[in-house]
C-alpha cells in the first residue's frame, strides 16, 4: 500500500536482549496520514488528528531527509501478537519540507512572533 504522509520524528535505536544478547535495531517513526493537516471533527467526539506510529527497518533512516516532512510511504501489513493488523512503513520517498503556521482569523488578535517569522 502506497500512502503520503507527514513525518513528524524518527529516532533509531539499538536494544541488547539481557538473556539472548541478539539485539533488536530500528527506527520509529511517528506520523500523520492527514496530510493537508485540516482541522478534524470527528464523530467520536474527539478534535484533530492522533498520530500514528511504526517500528521501521534500521537502514531507513538513510532515506529520512527531513522531518516534519512530506514522504510518499510503501507500508506492508501483519498481524501483531495481539492478534491486530499492524501497518509497517517498508520505503519512504522525501516530496518536500512541511511548514506549520497559524492561520489568520478574520478579526483575531495578531499572533505573537508572526511579523518575525513572515520577515526571516
């Protein structure tokens, strides 16, 4: 499955195994699939969107340009140990950067620091 997303971290880690000694290496990543970042209602009576989270190969890391950023991502599907589908970002592409910024309100009280941000 093919799917753009906001990548909002990514952090590598390595964890020995005390008993084994195998160690277990990746990447999580955490991300949006709600890439125009629109204001979400939901019927559930919740606001915005929660992100999602994948444990990724080590070597991903090398394709993570920047982050926040827009990625064109391939995700594979498995059944995790509580019987639940799992999605897993398999390849990412870098599109571009993302910038987040308040959007103006007609009438609203200027923002603080906005002048600064627009001039540098």
């Amino acid at each position: 499955m093919k799917q753009q997303i906001i990548l909002l971290y990514a952090g590598q880690y390595a964890i020995v195994d005390e008993k084994t000694g195998a160690i277990n290496q990746g990447v999580t990543c955490n991300y949006y699939f709600n890439v125009n970042l629109s204001a979400e209602d939901n019927t559930n009576g919740t606001k915005g969107t929660r992100p999602a989270k994948s444990s990724c190969d080590y070597n991903l890391m090398n394709k993570i340009v920047k982050a926040p950023g827009l990625y064109d991502a391939e995700f594979s599907m498995n059944i995790g140990s509580d019987g639940k589908p799992v999605l897993k970002i398999c390849d990412l592409e870098f599109i571009s950067e993302i910038v987040m910024q308040p959007v103006p309100q007609v009438g609203a009280a200027p923002v603080a620091g906005a002048e600064k941000q627009k001039a540098g």
